[in-house]
C-alpha cells in the first residue's frame, strides 16, 4: 500500500535528519518493515528520489510558508512530513492533492507532538490553495 510505502520514507527522511544519508541495506531494512511489495517500493524510491532531486526547492516551499519558523527550528517530524506532502503535491501530479494532505496528518499523528497536525496543516493547505491558484 503506498500509504506504508509513504511511512517508509518518511521514518528514512526522519533518520537523514540525524545520521545522513542511508544506505540501501538501511533503506531494505525499512522497506521490510513495512512490508512493501515492488509497486509500493517503486513508489517509494520515486518519492525518495523526487525530493533530493529537488531538496531544495521543497525547503524553500516550506520555509516561505512556515512564516516566522526557520526550517531548522521545525520538529524534525512536522518537517519530515512537509517535505513529503510538498514533494508529492509538487511532482506527483497524478496523486490528488488532498490524498496527500491526508497521508501526511495521519504520519502528523502517528509521530509528532499534539500541536503538529493545526500547524501542518495550516502550510499543506496554503501550498495547496497557492497550486490551484
């Protein structure tokens, strides 16, 4: 399911935070974890590899619409999650924009702290407005 594919790389953006980049034993162990069969770990590696192709631009995106927080000031799981969302909303034009809104409140959920899911989602619906604009 690519909603386990989605948790995958989510918990390997969350351990690039503090260990760098993973490797692809690392990133195997994940994948099994979650138990990803070769769609979702196709969706997967297309998501991982949107988002370093375009790391850039995807901070940029959320640090303009997280006004007044600095990207490094955010919890490293509500950003882990806007990088996701933000790369999926961006790249993924055959994903509906509100499926990805949605799968990143339920990892908001899943991982961070009470107060996440308002700010979260205050940013994801923004980008999106500002994407149908």
């Amino acid at each position: 399911m690519r909603k386990n594919a989605r948790e995958a790389v989510y918990k390997l953006l969350f351990s690039n935070q503090f260990n760098g980049k993973f490797d692809d034993e690392f990133k195997s162990i994940i994948y099994a974890e979650e138990k990803l069969n070769d769609d979702d770990i196709e969706f997967a590696n297309s998501l991982l590899e949107s988002f370093y192709a375009n790391e850039e631009t995807v901070n940029e995106i959320i640090s303009n619409l997280a006004k007044g927080y600095k990207l490094e000031r955010l919890y490293s799981t509500d950003k882990c999650a806007l990088q996701l969302a933000i790369t999926e909303m961006t790249y993924f034009k055959d994903i509906p924009r509100i499926v990805s809104i949605s799968e990143a409140m339920e990892l908001i959920r899943k991982f961070s702290t009470k107060e996440s899911p308002n700010f979260v989602n205050g940013i994801l619906a923004e980008y999106k407005k500002q994407l149908e604009n």
